[in-house]
DNA sequence: AACTAAGTGAGAACGATTGTCAAAATCGCC
DNA sequence: GGCGATTTTGACAATCGTTCTCACTTAGTT
C-alpha cells in the first residue's frame, strides 16, 4: 500500500508552488533553501510516482532533462511551452488525438501513444 | 571549410544501412564489428553534424538518448515509429502543421515549432 | 507497544554525452 | 609530389542527470 510522508506531500506542494515545470535538482534545490532536509532520491521517486498517478506533466527538455509540472487539468492533454521562460499552457488537441489514432492503424500499428507538444517564444519574451 | 573523411562517409553510409533510428553507440557497435578502428566521439560528431545539415532525423527516445536516421524525405515530416523494433515511417501531418501554429498564435507564442511523433508497435511486432 | 513492509537518504554507481589534447589526416598551394 | 596551416580524430577523462544500494527510519496495522 502506498504510504504518506511528508516528504510526498512537500514535493507536492513545492511542485504546485512553482508554476511552470521544473527539473528534480531545481525542486530539490528549493526545497533545501526552505530548510527541508529532504533528499534528493526522494524527490526524483515523489516525481516519478506523481507523474505516473497522473497528478504530474512530464516532458524531457532539449538536453535531455526530466522536467516535471504540477497538472492543472486532468485526463489527456498536451503543452505549449515557451523557450525562453518556461511558461506554459495546457492545450487541447481533439484533432491531433483522431489524426494520431488514424495514421497508426493505416500503417498497422497498435496500441499508439503520441508526443505533442508546441514550443514558442510567449508574448512576454 | 568542412573536410571530407572516410570517418563520417562510413557514418553516413552505416546510418543509411540501417532502416531505422539508431543511437550513437549503437551504430559505433556495428561499424566496429564490421572491422571499422572508428572512434565512438567521431561518431557522435559526425550525426551531431549530419542533424544540422539536415542529412538526418535525430529524436530522443523514451529514456533519454538521441536517436539518428538517415532522413529519406526532406523538408518537415513526422515519424510513426515502432517501440519494440525501431521501424519507422515518415508521415505528413497537413492538419498539425495548421494546428500547431494557430494554437499558437491563439495564445500569443511566436516563432512555433512542434514536436510530434507517434509510436506504437508496428504489424510485425 | 510491537511488528512489518514501505520509504528514506547519503553516497556509490551508472550511462550517455562532451571535453581534452597530442597525434594524424585533409586541403590549398607551390 | 611535397609543405604547411588548419581541421579532425580518438583514447581517455570528465560531466551530469539519474538510478542503485543498503542500513536506517517510519507509517500503518494489530
Ligand atoms: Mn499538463
Ligand atoms: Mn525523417
Ligand atoms: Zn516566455
Ligand atoms: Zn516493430
């Protein structure tokens, strides 16, 4: 079963305190900085399980790093993320989701998953 | 000016031996035990540059490393890609390319890319 | 309180990628 | 063909994000 530590709940709530997404390190650093003693390994399981629970984005940056979100709206979405400050905004892609299944199963693949993300510069950059 | 080697003429050709994406190390594997003294950072460096000539495709895989393909369509195009034994089809995508840019003109972003790659397990999987 | 399985964390280990730098190879030129 | 300036190579070290190890702690149960 699965157990309640404060060190969940902080990285949870850490998470949500920062808007936008954010690596393991920077989170653990910020916890640090508010004096928890928290460790890093834990950050990257409390991560790691948020995101699989569905209670967490995650999308590798373009130098391969795992960066994690506090998830606003719930079920399948996707991100329109800006590359200079990281702000971002969850999108719907109805058409994407059909297009995605269609050209899958034209080319006999099964069980299809997709990537879908839009990155930009914002208009406060 | 950029000088030419047997070095990055075998990675090219290896990668276009190849069907599929191919990691880095993957490919300095297969030229070595085809008797190739080729080092593993000039193979690094000779994808790196054929992925700005736009000569391949490079992605990054589920788990973090970066993955080549000799490119076979030129222009933008997306991949169909099997997660079980790396084959891949390039695909167009009309209706995303108009998504991804009125989705972000929506929401004031400029300068839009989009990352869009669908994987599945293909019919021989 | 006692028990037990799950969770934690300091540090080691890992693995893909990049940096270093002396030796080797390419290209333009004579 | 030979020369020299410049680029490229490759063995190896270094980086860096992430995962593993394992002794210790703790949540949840009885
Ligand atoms: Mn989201
Ligand atoms: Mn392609
Ligand atoms: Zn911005
Ligand atoms: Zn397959």
């Amino acid at each position: 079963m699965k157990r309640q530590t404060w060190q969940r709940a902080a990285v949870r709530e850490a998470l949500s305190a920062r808007g936008g997404f954010v690596s393991a390190q920077d989170l653990h650093t910020a916890l640090k900085a508010n004096g928890s003693p928290i460790g890093l390994a834990t950050v990257y399981r409390a991560l790691a399980d948020l995101a699989v629970d569905g209670d967490a984005d995650s999308l590798q940056s373009s130098d391969g790093e795992n960066l994690y979100r506090a998830c606003v709206s719930a079920g399948h979405h996707h991100h329109l993320i800006c590359r200079s400050c990281g702000r971002t905004v969850e999108i719907e892609a109805d058409p994407i989701e059909q297009w995605a299944a269609e050209v899958a199963a034209a080319n006999g693949f099964r069980d299809p998953r997709h990537v879908v993300d839009v990155f930009g510069t914002c208009s406060s950059c």
